[in-house]
C-alpha cells in the first residue's frame, strides 16, 4: 500500500519539492557572499515572528513572513555600512530572535508550546491546501527572481564593488536577496523547520560544488540535489515513520558525504593516472658510450728531423 494514497502526503511531497527546488536556487549567491549562516539568523528572527502570532490569535506564518523581512534587511544594512560585522549582526540575530521567540510563544500559553514544535522541526503533513497554495507561489516567485536575475546577483555576490562601478543597483540587489532569503526561511520552515532550514539552502550547495566548476552548472546541480533530497525524504519519513523534516536533512548530508568521498577518489585515481602516463613517457636512460682518452704526449713518437 503506497503512502501517497492519502491526500495529506501528497501535499506534503508537492510542497517538499517546490521548496526542495527553490531553497538551492537561493543559498547558492548567500554561500558565494560566504553568509551560509544568515538562514538560521533569519529562521530565530522568524520565531519571534511566529510567537507574535500565537499570541495575538493571528497566521504565524505571516508574521513569521514579517519579522524574517525586518531582520534580513537589518543585517544587510548593517553590514553594508560596515559598523558591525557580519559574524557580530548573525549573533545579534541568533540571541534576539531565539529569546524573543521563546518568551513570547511562553507568554501565549501552553497550547502555544505544543504548536510551536512544527515550526521548530517542520509538519508539512499538517499542512492545509491553503497552506500548500501560499508555499508554491511564494517558491514560485523566489525561483523566478533568482533565475532572471542570476547575471546580476553573481556580479554583487563576486565582487560588488565591481558591481557598483558598472552601474548596478546593488543596494537594491542586497535588499532583494535579503527578503528572498525571509520568505524562503519561512516557507521552508513547514518542510524543515526554522532549526534546520539553513541546510536546505546550503547543503546541496556545497554537493554540487565537489562535481561542478561553473557558477551556473552548480546552480542546476544544487537545484537537483535539492529536489531529489526532498522527495526522498518525504517517501522514506512516511515509510519509516520518522520525522520528516530530519529525514530531508539527513538525506540531504548523505548525498553530500557519498559526493565528497566519490570525488575525492576520483581525483586520486585521475592524480595516479597522470602521474603513470608521465612515467611512461620520459625516455629511458642510455649509458653514455665510451669515451677513449687521447695517448699522453710522452707516449706519440716524434717525427725524425
């Protein structure tokens, strides 16, 4: 009996692979910023968010939506006028949002508590048609900017001075990336939760890059891994009754573990390849022949006068 007879897996699968796509997509321009970290800055952000919901009895999600935005753009600001670093403003978002979120969720009340652990770890099994409608459209729209965009947000993520003098909007770029990355941790947080939704961004990153070299072809790959990571873990969580946004993850390092390891052997057997074909092209050496020494003087006879 296929676990996608009921309805409630379905949903979960559509909504996992529409995020398991558009995740990557995203989390390939924060790895090449080296900002692998800001989707947990912005996810402890996004709990205060969801606990103002709960308390005020309104959609978590969409103050959820609200307070990631706010802080993503905070952090960009601060770190483009340099005040603070980047490390010091993710702390800053690390330690505000998680306490926030924490004290606010406890001041709602205990059923509050008990809603909040699908936020933390992920419940798209509880995830209504609604609910499913608002993921793919906002993935929809994230994918959509980070493909037409993708010539612009590589020049402001490689160099951005660059970027500047040649005349692109980069401030606007930066604020872009900065709400793309709210809206994609706060949807991915039904699939993976806010503790984990980092990973969805980055981790197929990183397997792609042990097998592709261009910036475009990472992207893809990423994107690919992303999906197939997500679909998987959807299918073995619901076989195997685990949770299932751990399993996503989990499947997720796995594929990058196996990737690194294959290409590493790889690399060494190319290595040892070479190193052979050299050896059997360098010419074999050859004994020198035997060089006869001229006769001393004394022993030439002379000529007779």
């Amino acid at each position: 009996m296929s676990i996608f007879q009921y309805e409630f897996m379905i949903r979960a699968l559509i909504g996992a692979l529409v995020i398991g796509l558009a995740a990557p997509a995203l989390g390939i321009y924060l790895v090449q910023r080296r900002m692998s970290l800001i989707g947990d800055g912005v996810g402890h952000v996004a709990l205060t968010g969801v606990g103002v919901g709960l308390l005020l009895d309104r959609s978590p999600v969409l103050t959820a939506v609200i307070a990631a935005a706010v802080g993503a753009v905070a952090i960009e600001l601060l770190r483009e006028r340099g005040r603070t670093s980047g490390d010091m403003a993710l702390a800053l978002l690390f330690y505000g949002g998680i306490a926030g979120g924490v004290m606010l969720v406890g001041l709602a009340g205990d059923r509050s508590n008990a809603n909040l652990m699908a936020y933390l770890f992920g419940s798209l099994t509880t995830a209504s048609v609604e609910d499913l409608w608002v993921i793919v459209v906002l993935a929809a729209v994230v994918l959509t900017a980070m493909l037409l965009l993708r010539p612009a947000l590589f020049a402001i993520c490689h160099d951005e001075e660059y970027a500047r003098v040649s005349g692109l909007p980069v401030r606007t770029l930066n604020l872009l990336i900065a709400v793309t990355t709210a809206v994609t941790v706060t949807i991915a947080m039904r699939a993976v939760g806010l503790l984990l939704v980092s990973a969805l961004m980055v981790v197929p990153v990183a397997t792609a890059q042990q097998i592709t070299r261009g910036f475009r072809s990472t992207m893809a790959v990423a994107m690919i891994i992303g999906t197939a990571s997500a679909g998987g873990g959807v299918w073995l969580a619901g076989t195997a009754d685990t949770a299932m946004g751990a399993t996503i993850v989990i499947l997720a390092i796995a594929a990058f573990a196996a990737t690194a390891v294959g290409a590493g052997t790889w690399r060494l057997l190319r290595r040892r390849a070479g190193m052979l074909a050299v050896h059997r092209r360098q010419p074999r050496e050859v004994e020198p022949p035997e060089v006869v020494l001229d006769r001393p003087a004394e022993m030439v006879p002379e000529r007779p006068a």
